[in-house]
C-alpha cells in the first residue's frame, strides 16, 4: 500500500489549479460580463474551490496566502472597467474582501460559535468545547 504524503504547499497547490481552471472556464464561455454577473459567478465557479474547507487547511505561511490571493487579483482583471483599477478598488467595486480578511473572519465566527457553546454536542462533543474554553481561558490569564 502506497503511503500519502501529507503537504500543505502540494494541497494548496491543487486548489488554486482547480481555480485557474473555472477561471479559464469563466473567460471562454462568458466574454460580455457585467459587475454582479461576474461577482455571482466568481464566487460560484472560482472562489468556492479556494474556500472549500479552508478553515481546516488554513493556510497560515504569506507566501501560501499571496499564493492564494494572486487568482482573485488576476480574476477581477477579467473586466475590462475595471482593468485599470488597483486591487484594493477592484475589490471595493466588486464589493469582495481580500482571501486573508475572509479567512480571519471565517476563524473569528467559529470562535463566536464556541465559546458560548452554540455548537450542537452530537456535531462538536462537549469535552472539545470545554478543551477549547480551558485553553482560551489559560491564554487570557
């Protein structure tokens, strides 16, 4: 039995390859796009492979996040208005936020999840959520 190795960079890799690809998909078959078509299918077709799972592989090395965060600066090029725009007012037009501001967000909720125990216990057995409520305790002292 061959073993699998196990490598951030070769997942992460993968996930943006997956994204190139509907980013390719996007460009042959959609040449006149207007903003919210292009906002619905981006997150539809691009996005969702990026995210998919993120907050269990979260990328935390800058050159994985930059890595990451270079398909949703080549994707919002794809418009024409907005070509000539910076990457902070393509995102600000699209009314998108940066990969890296998604992923703390994303971590920021389920804390809010855990802490007062929102989470059901057939999904998240009590003893990990009491785990997690000891560690954060210890951490504020």
């Amino acid at each position: 039995m061959q073993q699998m190795k196990l490598c951030s960079w070769e997942h992460i890799q993968d996930k943006i390859n997956n994204a190139y690809m509907m980013l390719g998909i996007t460009r042959r078959n959609f040449k006149h796009l207007t903003i919210p078509t292009f906002i619905l299918i981006y997150k539809t077709m691009v996005r969702s492979h990026i995210d998919y799972c993120s907050s269990v592989w979260a990328p935390y090395n800058t050159g994985d996040i930059e890595a990451l965060e270079k398909v949703q600066r080549k994707t919002t090029k794809i418009l024409p208005a907005l070509r000539h725009l910076t990457y902070p007012d393509r995102l600000k037009a699209c009314n998108l936020m940066t990969l890296h501001y998604r992923q703390i967000k994303g971590d920021m909720i389920e804390t809010y999840k855990i802490i007062p125990g929102k989470y059901d216990s057939a999904i998240a057995p009590t003893s990990l959520m009491s785990d997690t409520l000891e560690a954060i305790e210890r951490f504020s002292e």
